[in-house]
C-alpha cells in the first residue's frame, strides 16, 4: 500500500511540477512585446521542469525498490 | 532461483589482445576530436566552416546540427524495441531488447556532446538553460524532453531491466561482483519481484511512448515552424523526424544485432525470426518515409512559390543533387534489400549476371574513385562553387551506377540471408539518414533566404569532421566498454 | 512610452552607404557583419535598365521570430520597440539567426578584437601608428540600458554571442538619432516616434505610400519603406557581398 501510494504521489507530483513551472513558473507564452516575456517568473523554472519530468520516472524506481511495508514480512508471496 | 550461473556470460570481463586495439583506436580518434574540439574552443567558430546567412553568404547551422538530430534519432531504437516488447508482448525479440536500450542511451548522451560544441558560449549554455530556458523556444522541448527526461527515462528502464541479470551475476564471484551487488540492489528474482518489475515495466513503457512521439517531435518543431526558412516551414516536419528516428534508429540495431550475432556467436538466441522481424518493421518505415518525401517534393514545387521551387531545385539538380540522390539511392537500394529475403524463394532472384568477384571489384573500385572525386572536385564541401572542377557530370554518374552495381551484387547473399539483408539495409538506411539530416538543415539556410543575398556555401572544416568522429569512437567506446561490464543480452534460462 | 519606427525613402537613397560605415564606426562591428547593409539592385534588360537601392536594418519586428526562439530570453522585444540582444546572456546558438527571414543576424566568429579591420595590438600596425590606439571603444556601448538593465550595446564584445542591429539603443535613449540615420547625407533614412504625429515618422508614412519587408510572413516589421517596391525575382545585386571572416 505504501508503495502504491509513493509512486502515486510521485507520478502526480512530477507531472504537477512540470505543468506549474511550464505555465506558470517558466517565462510567459505568447507574442513576446516586452522584456518581461524573456525571463522566467521564477529562476530556474527550467530546472524545475526538469526535475518534473524526472520524478514521475523515478516512481517507477521507488515502485520496485521500496521494501514491502512492514519491515521483511512478504504477504503471501514468498 | 531456478537460474545457475557458473562465469559471467557474453564475453563480460574477458579481455584480450584485440579488445585493447580496439579501445587503443577508439581513445585515440576520441582525443584527436578533443584536441580538434579544444581548437575551437580557443580560436571560436570560425575555425568551422559555419558562416553567417545573408551577407556572409552561409550557413549557421551545420554538422553539428545535422548529427545531433541524426544521434536523438538513433535513440528512437531502444524505446521502441522496449515499448514493443512489453505493450505488444514479444517475447521473441527479448534478446535485442538491452542492445537496442544501450544505443539508446549512448546515442543521447552523443546527441547532448554534438550539441554543445555548437554553442558559442558552451558553458553558459549549461547554465542559462537551466536558468533561463523559454518553453516558447522548440529547444525547450529538445533539452528538458530531449536530452533530460528521455534519457532519464531510458536509464531508469535500463537500470530496472538489467536488476535480474544483476543478480544473477552477483552469485558469481568476480572483480564487478560489488558493483552488481549495488545494481541489483537487493533483487532476488522471487515471484512477486517478477511480478512486480513486469508492472513498473509495463507502465513505464506506456508512459514513454507518449514522451517518444512528444520529444522526436520537437526536434522537428525546430525546423518545422519557422515560416521564414523555405523548406523548413512544413506540417510534415514532426512526423517525418519521428519516421526518419526510426529508420535510423532500427537501421543501426540490425547491424548491431549482427554484430552481436557473429563476435559472440550467438546464432541461437539472436535467430533469425528478430531480423526478419527488425527488417520487416524499417522496410515499413522506409516507405512511410519515402511517401512523406514525395508528398514533400509534391507541395513544395506544384504552387510554385518562387523561393520554394528555388530550393527544391537546388535540392534535386542543384549543388545538392549528389547528396540528395545518392540519400534517395541509399534509402531505396536498403528497401529493396530488406525486402529481399521476404521474395518466395521459387522465384530466382537473378540480378546481376556477371561473376560476383568481378562486380564487387568494379564496384569498390568506383566507390573509391567517386569518394576521390568528390574530395579532388570540392574539397569535401557541401554545396560546390558554381563550376567547380574540369570534370564532366556524367563521370560522377558513372561511378554513382558502379557503385550501386556493387550494392546489386550481393542480392543474390540478402535473398538466402535474411542477416546480411538486415546489416546491408541497416548501413544504407543509416547513410541516407545523415544525408537527409544534412539536406535539411543545410539548404535551407544557404539557399533558402527571403532577401535576395544570392546562393551561398557550407563547407565543413576538419574541425567538424573530425569533431563528428571523436563523437562516433565516443559512443563506440561507451557501447564497447559496458558490454564488457555487463551482458548485452539477458542471461538466458537454461544457463 | 514611444514606439519606435524607421521610414526608409527608396526614392531619396542613392546607395553611398554612408549608413553601413557610420554603423561600423558608432558599433564598433567586426569585419564582415554589416548590422546595416545596403542592397544595389539592378533591373530590366540592357538598355532598359533600371537600379535601385535598399538599406537593410535590422526590422525590430513586432512578432519577432528571433524573441520567440531564443531559448534563454537574450533576444527580446524593450517596450520601446526595439529588439535587443544580451550578449551577457546569449548562449550562441544561433537560433534567432536561421529563424530570421531577413538575415540580419551576425556572430562572433572569433575574438572579436581580432576581427576588426586593423588589429591595433599587432607589431606591424603599432610600428606605423606609434603604439597609439584610437579611441575606438566607446564606453556607451558597456553599459546596461533600459528599465531592465541590460547589456544590449554596441557589437564586438564577446567571441561566441550574435549581435546584430541594436537602432543604435545607446544613441536613442539619449534622444539622438541612430548613427545611419543622423549621417545619411540624402535624408532617405528617419527616425523617430509613430504615437508622436509631429515625428518625421509619422509625418512621412502620413504623406507617402509605404509597405514592408516581407509583409506576408506576419513579422510586423518597424521598418517601413516608401518609394520603389519591394525586391522580386527580376531584381539582381549589382555585386553580391560575401565577406567572410
């Protein structure tokens, strides 16, 4: 369970990094009239992005590597 | 675990005499592309053959460009191979599956190295990318899909995918024991593991495709908007990178696979049914392509947009009709040999008449006389000064036809091998693959301006050659030395 | 805040290129990168011949396709109108330049005190000038400018960075005129603001029938050329520059 739930919540944050800092945190879309369309609304929004995009794959090292919640005990599998 | 292993399998940690040779050249070719890159670094760009469009008559964007577009769509091969295998449960190709991953991961850390030395400011490429990067700018996608997410995605599966061999191969006492032991980080290949790695791989493989489609496709956005280059401003653009990765990409894993094939004698496990079914796949490929490139020539040249026409000319009977047909060629003579071996065998394939030995002399003779030209006639450039050289056209096409008589000379072999078909059409796919890269970042820029500046040049310097085949050992060398690390192909059942 | 605009009078130019040299000298630009370059057309057949010319800034487009490629914000539009480029930021990509339809785009190839025409620091040229340096750096060209501090001056700075026409941004802010503008000896170039009806913009495009380069590709130049008509197939560069670094 707390597998499933980790890699949930890292698949779910990844892609909610990448969303925010592609529209909200990076520089601004559109028909660049001013100076403010050349810098990101935060620093290294990019990064972030980055970061994003490598969270929601690193889930899938979580969902393999995690131990079995409880310590050793394996649930009926052996 | 019903698996036993007694020495580490496929040639891991066996070294010999030939294996340093190797490594000695690859080093060295590797160090004579750094010390090429390192003169640029001092002197600027301008020890490239790049020059500036318009006045100055050039190109700014050239090899460089051409090959890291070339190397993200090798890329193409590992995914595809991995994604296919989980989503569509091909069993039968498992024995490619980690080579076709590796040369995806070796083919974008080329694709990252080819870009940087395009850079003028390189480091403060690495830093204001991350600082500053635009995602209205198509390299956003490029560096943060691309280079990044794709690649951290590959190693992910890679990494994932190679626990059970790991494993395996910790039982074996060995000098790499500890690093396995770390890799398979506590992997004991129990039911539910298996299980479970089945899952994460199968959902992993769904959550790559799309990135696969999004991140070849921004490559081709590159190209693909810029309404003010003729010939780049095309709808067509972004599905045909995806296509071109793919012939590419499959193309270079069948000559792999037959490397593999021959070095480690594995004739059993890599069968013949994974060629037939490689090749079967880029011959579709090839053809999907072939048509885009028609629909391309087609729209380009039927309304007749002065500046369109001007370029597509230059492409098909102008300073670029070489490297246009002998691309065009290539992927053709390819087709028709992947396609070869699928000829019901009770009709004779009866090309060539004359006596093989004979032809493939002839043929290696003009190959080697056209490459002689070209060299004598331009230099090694690109896009000939009008009227360069004494030489009459119809010598280049002369040597052009030997050439593919030579080709047409080993049918007979590609009809009995479906093998030597899938390397023949590997290499000649790949050849067209870095000709049509070319072809389209090149000429457009040169012959491709709005303003009337008048045709211009490019032509590449040692520099980028030599830059280019640092770029090449590099991944050679990278693919060669894990391969002796860790086996290429999963650690088969029975052993 | 005004918006900047040029008028290019194709009926008062006479293709002396006084502008190209006075932006070489007010810039500082390496050789080979003529940030303002003038077109010598030559049409019809002999003895029908007509020629023309058409000074070539860069356009400060509007919808610039250099700002939107940029990856890293150096090329961006100032409110003003202008297009400028941070060579503090610029990584030297040179996508502004292949996505610019008017080539008006050039890099630093080498260092760029290297490039220019007389190399001040080299022993055959200090044996003749006496070790003296002409005063060729104009510290203007070093400074930030705008609200938003920027390094967008002058050209020559930095090996590995593109630059290109800048409306002469330190020249403007001081309420001059860029430098083609103020030296052209026919009056075909001006200057100025297009929300202020007195400007010599505003007063020319109200009088005169104007159009702009490459009008179909939805740029939205700020250079505006009346006279004359735009360049097509039939008309040929009485000699083409093609100088090479």
């Amino acid at each position: 369970m707390m597998r499933a739930a980790w890699t949930l919540l890292l698949v779910v944050a990844g892609f909610a990094l990448q969303a925010v800092s592609y529209f909200f945190l990076a520089a601004p879309l559109g028909v660049p009239t001013g100076p403010v369309y050349s810098n990101p609304r935060v620093p290294f929004a990019p990064a972030v992005f980055i970061l994003g995009v490598m969270l929601v794959f690193l889930a899938a090292v979580v969902y393999e590597l995690l131990p079995e919640s409880g310590g050793r005990t394996h649930r009926g599998t052996g | 675990m019903s698996v036993q292993v007694q020495r580490l399998p496929y040639g891991v940690g066996r070294f010999q005499v030939g294996f340093w040779l190797f490594i000695l050249v690859l080093l060295s070719v590797v160090g004579w592309g750094i010390y090429a890159y390192s003169r640029q670094l001092v002197e600027g760009l301008v020890v490239t053959g790049l020059r500036d469009i318009g006045t100055m008559g050039g190109a700014a964007w050239g090899l460089y460009i051409a090959f890291d577009v070339y190397f993200v769509g090798v890329s193409f091969a590992g995914i595809t191979m991995a994604a296919l295998i989980r989503l569509l449960r091909l069993e039968e190709l498992r024995p490619v599956s980690r080579m076709a991953e590796l040369l995806t991961i070796v083919a974008l850390v080329l694709a990252a190295f080819s870009v940087l030395p395009d850079l003028g400011q390189p480091v403060r490429g690495i830093v204001n990318l991350l600082r500053y990067a635009r995602p209205q700018s198509p390299f956003f996608g490029t560096f943060t899909l691309v280079i990044s997410g794709y690649l951290f995605a590959s190693l992910v599966y890679f990494y994932l995918d190679g626990r059970r061999d790991a494993a395996l191969l910790a039982r074996i006492p060995s000098p790499l024991q500890g690093f396995y032991r770390l890799w398979a980080a506590g992997y004991r290949d129990t039911p539910a593991e298996r299980e479970r790695h089945h899952r994460a791989a199968f959902w992993l493989a769904i959550a790559i495709v799309p990135l696969l489609v999004t991140a070849h496709s921004t490559l081709g956005f590159v190209f693909g908007i810029q309404s003010g280059r003729p010939g780049w401003f095309s709808t067509l653009q972004a599905p045909a990178f995806v296509v071109m990765a793919g012939v590419s990409g499959i193309g270079l894993l069948l000559v792999i696979a037959a490397v593999f094939r021959h070095v480690l004698g594995e004739r059993e496990r890599l069968h013949e049914a994974i060629f037939r079914w490689l090749g079967g796949l880029l011959a579709l490929l090839v053809l999907v392509y072939l048509y885009f490139t028609v629909a391309e020539l087609l729209t380009t040249t039927y309304t007749g947009h002065e500046t369109e026409v001007r370029l597509t000319l230059a492409l098909l009977t102008g300073p670029y009709a070489w490297l246009f047909w002998v691309s065009m060629g290539a992927l053709v003579l390819g087709l028709v040999a992947l396609l070869l071996p699928y000829v019901p065998s009770v009709v004779p394939v009866r090309v060539p008449s004359f006596r093989p030995a004979f032809t493939r002399a002839a043929g290696l003779a003009a190959a080697g006389a056209g490459l002689l030209l070209m060299i004598h006639r331009h230099g090694p450039r690109l896009a000939p000064a009008a009227g360069a050289g004494p030489e009459p056209e119809w010598v280049g096409w002369v040597l052009a036809g030997l050439a593919v008589v030579f080709v047409l000379s080993w049918f007979p072999l590609f009809a009995r091998s479906v093998v030597a078909a899938g390397v023949a059409g590997g290499l000649l796919v790949n050849v067209a693959a870095v000709g049509k890269r070319l072809l389209i970042v090149v000429p457009s820029q040169t012959h491709g301006t709005l303003l009337p500046y008048g045709p211009g040049s490019y032509t590449p310097t040692w520099v980028e050659y030599s830059v280019v085949a640092g770029l090449f050992a590099l991944g050679t060398l990278l693919y060669t030395l894990f391969v002796k690390v860790f086996p290429i192909m999963e650690v088969a059942e029975e052993q | 805040m005004p918006r900047y605009a040029m008028v290019v009078d194709l009926d008062r130019c006479m293709g002396c290129r006084a502008c190209m040299e006075a932006c070489k000298v007010e810039n500082n630009t390496p050789t080979a990168a003529f940030w303002m370059y003038v077109f010598r057309f030559e049409e019809g057949e002999y003895p029908n011949t007509y020629i023309w010319f058409m000074p070539r800034p860069c356009m400060h487009c509007d919808n610039p396709p250099c700002a939107k490629v940029c990856p890293v914000g150096a090329r961006y539009k100032r409110e003003d109108g202008l297009v400028a480029t941070d060579w503090d930021r610029c990584i030297g990509c040179r996508y502004c330049e292949v996505a610019c339809p008017y080539g008006v785009n050039y890099f630093n190839w080498k260092e760029p005190v290297r490039n220019y025409y007389l190399d001040w620091g080299e022993r055959d040229v200090r044996r003749v000038t006496n070790g003296q340096t002409p005063p060729y750096r104009n510290p203007d060209l070093d400074r930030p400018y705008g609200e938003e501090k920027r390094r967008v001056a002058g050209g020559g700075r930095l090996k590995g960075v593109v630059e290109k026409c800048t409306f002469c941004v330190q020249r403007v802010e001081e309420g001059l005129q860029p430098a083609c503008v103020a030296n052209c000896p026919a009056f075909a170039l001006h200057f100025g603001d297009l929300e202020d009806p007195q400007s010599s913009v505003s007063q020319v495009l109200g009088r005169k029938h104007s159009w702009r380069l490459l009008e179909e590709l939805g740029t939205e130049p700020r250079v505006y050329y009346v006279g004359a008509h735009p360049a097509h197939p039939e008309s040929r560069q009485i000699e083409e520059v093609k100088a090479r670094v």
